[in-house]
C-alpha cells in the first residue's frame, strides 16, 4: 500500500466520521462503557480505558463528553450487558474483512452483518480464517506540515518504545506493539503534536488490489453498511487502497 493511498484513505475516513460525529460518538461510547466495566473508571489504572480515550480524542471527542460517558458507564454498570463479537469473512475477489462488534443482541447482529456480506458479493467465514493475515499494532497518524521536525517526532516515537517510524509523503506512521500504544501516544501528545488518527488496530500483512471497478464498488458498499450498523465498531480489510 503506498503512502499516499493510505493517507488519503484515513481523510477519508475522517471525513465520513466527522459528517456523522454523533453516531461515531455513539459507538466510541460504547467502547468506553464495556472499558469501563471490566477494569473501572480510572484511565490511569485501566489500560483499556486510557486507549480507548485517547482514540476518542484522536477522533475529536470533547474532553467533557469523554468525562461524561465514563461517568455515565461507572453509574449504568448493572444495566451494561455489551457482548463483543468479531465476524471474518471475504469480500469481493477474496478481500479479508475483519468486523468488531458491541451488541447486546448478537442474533440481529449477525443476521445485518451476513446480509451486508452476501448483498455486496462476499461470505462470512469461520473464526480465524482471515484474521492470521493481520497483525494487532497501536497506529498513531499524524499529518506532515511544515513545522514538524521528522527526526524530531521520529526520537520522541522511538524513545518512547515505539517500534517502526514511517515517514510519508502526506504523513507520518508510528506503529507500536499494543502493550506500549499508550506510552508512545501520551509522550507524541506531550511534546506537542496533534494526531489524525489514534488507535489499536489491525494491520493487514499484505494487501489485495481489487482491478475490477464493480468489485471495488461492491467493496465500498460492503465497509460502508456495516460502518452505518451501530453494532459495528470497526471493519478492517486487505484491500489496496
């Protein structure tokens, strides 16, 4: 995947999440809620928590409603009764897809990802039959503009235990083992810069082009209905950009 696609698909992907803030505010309070019941609610004791906060951040969640959803969750627990479910499948010619989901429905759940699946030319598989083609990282995007020092950011990323630094041409890349995300982001946040894109994540070992205009469409269709499912948190795929 070059660098510029890929940067231009987290734009993208920004720019889809910020026309529609309130459902992306929606399921990141999710994600903060189940957080919260399993570890409490002290960023600084809930390693779960503080990642989940600070991809509510990197997502421009304010401050006040990131405090007010951990408060919410801490007062609601008993009535809290999220199931995490992650579905692997194919999408158009063979595309590994990878959906997480928060339900406390898990039939309906299934029944809108598979129909999301079989109307855009894919299949749901077993458990594990894609997901050994990506790998688990903390991904931090932050934007290349003029006042950035790259070797700068790079010592910052790298003292901090960061374990790969790319710079792009649109962007810079800092990708840590999931254990060290955290450290790495607060020291980038720190010193200072702004990221574009925060998180834990999965990265796919290789990427699948797809060459043919009508499964590219189908395969946009796919991402796009089952991001609008409010049971999906995230949708990882293989496909080229």
């Amino acid at each position: 995947m070059s660098g510029h696609s890929k940067f231009a698909n987290i734009k993208h992907r920004k720019e889809r999440q910020d026309a529609k803030k309130g459902k992306v505010f929606t399921k990141l309070g999710r994600e903060i809620a189940v957080a919260v019941k399993e570890g409490g609610s002290d960023p600084s004791t809930n390693s779960k928590l503080k990642d989940v906060v600070a991809k509510a951040k990197a997502n421009n969640m304010p401050n006040d409603t990131i405090t007010r959803s951990i408060k919410k969750a801490a007062g609601e627990l008993g009535n809290i009764n999220y199931e995490q479910i992650t579905y692997e499948g194919y999408g158009p010619s063979g595309v590994a897809v990878i959906v997480d989901c928060l339900t406390e429905n898990k039939n309906r759940t299934a029944a809108n990802v598979r129909h999301a699946f079989s109307k855009n030319g894919g299949n749901l598989g077993t458990t594990g039959c894609v997901s050994f083609m990506f790998d688990k990282k903390g991904q931090i995007i932050i934007e290349r503009i003029e006042d950035i020092d790259e070797d700068e950011l790079m010592m910052v990323a790298l003292e901090a235990g960061a374990e790969d630094f790319v710079g792009g041409e649109d962007f810079y890349e800092i990708i840590t083992v999931p254990e060290d995300f955290s450290s790495v982001n607060t020291a980038i946040e720190q010193a200072g810069y702004k990221s574009l894109s925060a998180e834990i994540t999965m990265i796919a070992q290789t990427t699948n082009k797809l060459e043919n205009q009508d499964d590219m469409s189908k395969m946009n269709n796919l991402i796009d209905m089952l991001e609008e499912d409010d049971d999906v948190q995230n949708v990882y795929t293989n496909v080229e950009d």
